[in-house]
C-alpha cells in the first residue's frame, strides 16, 4: 500500500467531500484505504476466543501490546498503531449465542460479558504514513455465521443514551442494548461498551488536541452496525471536540452492515456536521438488505452506499452459501477488484492483495490455486503439552489474563 499519497489526500478518503468521484470507478488511493480499514476489523474477528471448552471464551486471545502482530498486521504494513483501551459489551435481555459466548468451565473469566473491540492511535510512524493522528475503533461482527439475521427481532426502539430522553430516533432493539447496557454483575460491564469507548476517545482527544486527529470507527456485520451506533454517537454529543472546542472529523467505514435505524435516526445522521460514513455492501450478500426497508417496518440506510461485487472474481468458486459473500476477507478482495458498475465482467485485481487470504476463514478459492480452506487456525486448539506430557487447553497468549476495563 502506497502511504504517501494516502497522507496527502486523508481528508477526502475520509469523507469531507462525500467520496464524490471516487466510488465508480473505485478510487485505487480509496481501495488501499478501504483495505487498510477492513483488516484492522478484521483482527476483531481474529484474536476472539470462541472455544466454550475454554476459561477465556468470549475474551481476546491476545493482549493489547501484542494484537497486532500476533494477527499478522506488523510486517509490511506502514500503518501503525498502538491498542490503548479493550473494551466489553453485555445485554440487558437474552439474545442468541451468535452475540454473547458463554463459557463451560466454572472458573470462567466472565459469563455476562463478551470482548467487544478495541481502540487504538497512531503511533508517530503511522501518523507520517496516514497524514495526522488517526484514533480508530473496531468493533467485533457475530461469531456464528449468520444465525442471528432469523434469530434475532427487527423491534425498533428509542435510543436516549444517544440522542437524549423524548428524541424521535429509533434504532435496533438488539444492537442498541449490546451498545449500551451495564451489567453490576460483570466487572467488565460496569458501564456499558458505549460508555468505555466514550471515554476512551474523549481522552485521546484532549490528548492529542494540538494536533491534527481523525477519529474513524469500523466494523463488519454486528459490528458495523454498532461502529454506526457508535460514530453518531461520538459527533452528536461531541467526544470528537476538545477542552477548548476543536472539533475532529469523525468517518464509519462499515462492512456488510444491517441496517441500523428508521427515518428520524437518518436525519440526524444528514444534519451531523462532521460526521461521514460509507458503507460497503457485496452484491449477493443478504445482511445488508436486513432488517427490510420498508413504510411499515421504518428502516432506512444511512451514509454513502459503495457497491463490489465479489461474486465477480475468477479466483473463487461458484457458491450458494450466503456466508462466503458475506465473510469479510471476501469484502476486502472484492474492493481489491471489482472495476465498478458499469464493468461487464468487472474483475480484477488492481491491489495486489494475497490472494490466499480470501481463504483465511472460508474455502472459496477455486481448487487450482492450492490454498487450504479455513487456515486460520490456533495451533491444536489450543491444547498444549506440559513438561510432564500432559496436554492441557492454554488457548490464550501466555500470561495474558483478562481485566476490567
């Protein structure tokens, strides 16, 4: 990925002009920044301990020194950043085990709460290569598949953490209570995931203030939903504004996202100055499409709409497993390629992204390219020899131990 003229051209890749221009055909300085953005979401999906057999299920395999090199994102890669902040979400009613992992063992490390996300800053290095000091939030997408979109109730809901007691928005029931409940039970939702983030931005913030600061919030799936949530939340009650009234932009990019509110959450979104978020939808994905954007039912998109089309790659399989489309190293090969709509065939790789990585957690390459299908894998699942040639489970990075926030 070239950085300098992402360093140059930053506030436009972020939104200020609404990417007019820039999305047909797909901007080669927007697709690296698209790519960029998708794989630090996606070591959201990478570091989550998913294994009920183990203690830790439900947190981060890894700690915040070491994220990201641990899910491959230190070599080559001129975008740096330091995690500063892990933070954890529950939910103030029952919801499917697509969102909440609970673990089996007794001594588990928490049974309310599941590891949500981080936030992190640019180092000195990253701020040359990005242009200024980008603080970013990732949020973490569904585990399982897609069980949620039937799973889950579409009921539209007011959001007065957000938007006050008596506002006319109204959002999704689900996602809106993982964004904002607490929990006295857990010690890692005291206060709730939006509140964690909230303060942890407006410390950076003010931090950071005599600098030039992006604040830019990501995620796929669930996640993009909640980067939604959340990068309104930040502009509307003003976490992106220092001590002395500078206010930072604040850019969503959100991958494979459900919609998120009804018609009166859109106009504060339209109404928000410093607020800008694209969405970027596959074509054959279905989770976009849902809840349904209809009178009756009330939702409606939000933010700038850009269009791939990974069904289009020579590289993959022909599939009718909804989940290849809408996994997101599928999304990230698909703004890699696709040449944009008003291309017949549409198709080819203008990034010189690893292929292989499109295999990470699926089997969609075709057979000729010689890539194992669902690599990415912990090492014998976490099973571990001792000295004395027992094996225990030891799933987590060693002598990491989750903590409240």
């Amino acid at each position: 990925m070239s950085s300098s003229s992402i360093a140059e051209r930053w506030e436009v890749l972020s939104g200020s002009t609404n990417w007019k221009g820039l999305t047909d055909p797909l901007d080669l300085d927007l697709r690296n920044y698209l790519i960029h953005y998708g794989q630090m979401t996606e070591a959201t999906y990478e570091t989550f301990n998913a294994e009920l057999a183990s203690k830790y299920a439900g947190s981060s395999r890894y700690s915040e020194a070491n994220l990201f090199a641990k899910v491959g994102l230190d070599k080559g890669n001129p975008y740096k950043y330091e995690v500063t902040k892990y933070f954890y979400a529950t939910s103030s009613y029952t919801l499917p085990d697509a969102f909440i992992i609970k673990p089996i063992p007794l001594d588990a490390w928490s049974r309310e709460s599941n590891w949500m996300g981080y936030v992190a800053v640019a180092t000195d290095e990253g701020k040359t290569a990005l242009g200024r000091r980008d603080i970013i939030v990732c949020w973490r997408g569904t585990i399982r598949t897609l069980e949620w979109v039937s799973d889950l109730e579409f009921l539209l809901v007011p959001a007065p953490e957000i938007f006050g007691a008596g506002a006319s928005p109204q959002v999704h029931r689900g996602f809106y209570n993982l964004y904002s409940s607490e929990n006295p039970d857990s010690a890692f939702n005291t206060i709730s995931a939006r509140d964690q983030v909230l303060a942890e931005v407006k410390r950076l913030v003010e931090l950071y203030k005599n600098e030039e600061v992006s604040i830019t919030v990501c995620g796929h799936s669930l996640g993009a939903s909640l980067a939604t949530l959340n990068a309104i939340d930040i502009a509307t009650n003003g976490a992106n504004t220092t001590s002395d009234g500078k206010s930072f932009p604040v850019t969503g990019f959100v991958y494979a996202s459900p919609r998120t509110g009804d018609y009166n959450f859109k106009n504060v979104y339209d109404a928000t100055p410093n607020l800008h978020l694209l969405r970027i939808r596959n074509v054959p994905d279905i989770v976009p499409q849902v809840p349904p954007a209809t009178p009756l039912i009330g939702y409606t998109d939000v933010g700038v709409e850009l269009t791939i089309d990974f069904s289009k790659s020579s590289y993959v399989k022909p599939s009718t497993d909804i989940w290849n489309w809408h996994n997101l190293e599928g999304y990230l090969h698909g703004i890699a390629g696709t040449e944009g709509a008003g291309v017949l065939d549409g198709f080819s790789l203008v990034v010189n992204r690893d292929i292989s990585l499109v295999n990470k957690s699926q089997d969609h390459l075709k057979e000729e390219y010689s890539i194992p299908g669902n690599w990415w894998v912990e090492k014998n699942m976490g099973m571990v020899q001792q000295d004395d040639g027992s094996w225990k489970l030891m799933n987590n990075e060693e002598g990491y131990i989750p903590r409240p926030p």
